[in-house]
C-alpha cells in the first residue's frame, strides 16, 4: 500500500498529517496524524489508526464508538511528509457523531451520487428487505432495464416540455434506476467515470 522508509516523519517532529476521504463520496472526513507505528498498524489493520495528540498515544477510529475506517488506500503528496487516506467509513466519522469533522452536510456536489450508490448497494443486497430497491432487484435486471428506459423517456419529455422542478426530479429518478441497474449487472459508477477519464485523455 505504502512504504513507511519513504515518509518524512522527522519534519513534523514524528508526526505526519492524515486527510481522511471517504473512497466513495470523496468527502473530507477528518484530519487525524500518524506516526510510524500508527501507520504500520493502519497498513496491518486495514482499519485507520492515528496519533491523538491530545492522549498522547495511539488511538483507532471506533474502539470505543464502533465507527470505524476500513483503509482502501494511503497516498503520500509530493514532499513525503503529509498523506491522503481513503476509506470506507463504517458510521460517523466525527466524534460529536456527524459523517464528517468539517460540518453538518452530508456528502455534497457529485459525493451525492456515491452516497447513492452506496445506499442503492446495501438495499439490493438485502433480499428480505421491504424497500423498493430490494423489490426492483428481486424482480430482475429486464425489469430494471425497462424502468431506466421508462425514467430516461420522461427525463426527456421533461427536458423539452418540463419546468425546471420535473426535469430535475426526472434526472434524479434516472440516476437512481441507472445506479441499479449497474449494481444488478456487478458494476459501479467507478466504471463510468474511468470511461469518461479514457475520453477525457483522447
């Protein structure tokens, strides 16, 4: 994931400033450092473990909340001495129990449609659920093809005929029923956007 032997642990008197990110919404969660026994552990754990300050040692998101950090990936910035940590937050990431550290807002700008997707995941997943997620799923993926057809038509006739408030709210349907059908097929909007980023380099 990364080597510990690359990081310059001596410019912050031992420490090294974490940005945590959620690898799914990419919103900032927290601000947290490391020293190299709490990035070792990280490495190790596969769950974020920090450097409190204030206690003076070691700390791991979620001993005692239960909100923890699964570690996706640990990316260092151009001097070596700072570090960007994605994860998959499993709870709040703040202890006054918000999603986040900076703020009350939830995932937001184009987060919004990976916090969707995540939803859109756990729902599907759950066959003895009651939710309309679960239902579509279990219904099968013609069904689901057939709705984003359904939603991409009103989407449409929205756009050209439509106030504002129907086109949005159609865009916002054919997002929803799109992001599962991805789901039902094993794929994520992950695979959308490197496609774009493919596109974007031509």
């Amino acid at each position: 994931m990364i080597d510990p032997d690359a990081l310059d642990f001596d410019k912050g008197g031992g420490l090294i400033p974490a940005i945590v990110q959620d690898v799914d919404t990419l919103q900032v969660l927290t601000l947290a450092y490391m020293d190299r026994a709490a990035l070792e552990e990280t490495i190790e754990s596969g769950e974020a473990t920090f450097f409190s300050r204030s206690r003076g040692g070691r700390w791991r998101k979620g001993e005692t909340s239960g909100d923890r950090l699964r570690t996706v990936s640990i990316t260092p910035d151009c001097d070596a001495d700072a570090l960007v940590v994605k994860v998959r937050p499993v709870g709040n990431a703040c202890h006054l129990n918000r999603i986040s550290c900076f703020g009350d807002e939830d995932a937001p700008g184009v987060g919004r449609l990976g916090r969707l997707e995540r939803t859109v995941a756990g729902r599907a997943a759950d066959s003895g659920s009651s939710s309309y997620t679960a239902r579509l799923k279990a219904e099968g993926l013609k069904r689901i093809a057939q709705k984003v057809g359904e939603e991409g038509v009103e989407t449409a006739l929205a756009g050209v005929a439509g106030p504002d408030d129907e086109l949005t709210s159609e865009a916002a349907d054919l997002l929803y029923h799109l992001t599962l059908l991805l789901n039902a097929r094993g794929l994520d909007l992950e695979a959308v956007m490197r496609v774009l980023a493919a596109r974007a380099r031509r």
